[in-house]
C-alpha cells in the first residue's frame, strides 16, 4: 500500500513536470532578509516567497514562510513593483488574509484580471486597468524589479525583503529528472514485488 502511495505520488510529480514544460507558468523566488531592506533593518528574521505566474489562467499564486519578527506581529505584506535592487517603490499586490504573526505561512492565488487585486496607486499608474497593472507587474517580474516584503509595528518599511527572480534553470531541471527517475523506479520496484 506504502509503495503504491509513494509510486502515484512520484508518478503525479512526473506528470506535472512533463505537463509544466508545455504550461505557460513561471516560478519566482526570495529570500526575505533584513539586509536586503532599504535601509538594512539588522533583522535577524528570514523567510522565502515563491511566486507561480500561469499566463494562460492569468493567476498569480503566492507562497511566502517567514520566521523570527522581531518587530512584532506581521502587520502587512506585499509585492512592490517595479524598481531595480537596491531601491524601493510603492505596493503592486497587497497579501490579503496574511497572518499577524511572528513566524508562519502564507498561500494564495489571486486573478491577476481582477482590478481588486492592485493597489489604487499601482492600477493608476498602469492605465487604470487590470491589464495595465497585469502588464507591468508581469514585467517587473520578468525583469528582477519587484520585491516581496513583510512589515510590522517596528519597521513599517519593511522588516525582511527580497528580490523576486526566476530560479536557476539547473536547479529546476535536476529536481524534475530526480523526481521523474525516482517515480519510475519506485514503479518498476512494485511491479517486481507484484510478481513474486
């Protein structure tokens, strides 16, 4: 039963990367750091945001874990766009729902055609528009230009920040070969006991 669990559970993983090379989703990632804050905060908190970008549905899915505030509980948390490293601007994409927390998790997906999801300042700026503010957003993306942050009480800047970028293509391709070769044999492995 074990082994049958396990072989699905590899052989899903194979099938969502063989059909995530032909999707049009794009994974972006940070590491949230006090350094990497304008200015640095000396926070020794941490934390990471992975951002999934399906072009065809037109959603953003956000996945963010974060531990150790020292500024208090989280009280906001947001992608800013668009500006280069080193700088800061205003909020693209508010996290609604994120937890007033010092450490936890955060996941949603958000319909990047719904003009709700924007900040006014950011819709303004982008056309008025959904698809001026989806646009730019998908721009500053492609091009390292938005950050994802989480501020509380101390630092209403920002406590942690990071830099949204694409992950190294080795990375992700080592990780879609090793679970396709896991699942395969695992496969071959219940097949065999089977016929025992």
């Amino acid at each position: 039963m074990f082994r049958s669990l396990i072989a699905a559970v590899a052989g899903a993983t194979l099938l969502a990367a063989a059909g995530a090379a032909q999707s049009a989703t794009l994974i972006y990632s940070a590491s949230l750091a006090g350094f990497n804050e304008v200015p640095p905060t000396g926070s020794p908190a941490t934390g990471t945001t992975v951002v999934a970008v399906d072009d065809i549905a037109n959603t953003l899915t956000v996945h963010v874990t974060f531990t150790g505030l020292i500024g208090g509980a989280a009280s906001a948390a947001h992608i800013h766009c668009c500006t280069p490293v080193g700088t800061s601007t205003g909020v693209a994409v508010g996290y609604t729902g994120f937890p007033a927390a010092t450490s936890g998790t955060y996941d949603n997906t958000f319909d990047l055609t719904s003009s709700s999801i924007y900040t006014s300042t950011f819709l303004a700026a982008h056309g008025g528009t959904a698809a001026g503010a989806e646009a730019a957003l998908l721009t500053g993306l492609a091009n390292d230009q938005a950050y994802s942050n989480i501020h509380d009480a101390v630092f209403p800047g920002g406590e942690i920040r990071g830099f949204l970028a694409i992950p190294e293509p080795g990375s992700w391709a080592l990780m879609i070969i090793g679970a396709g070769l896991a699942g395969a044999a695992l496969r071959r492995r219940e097949l065999a006991l089977a016929w025992d």
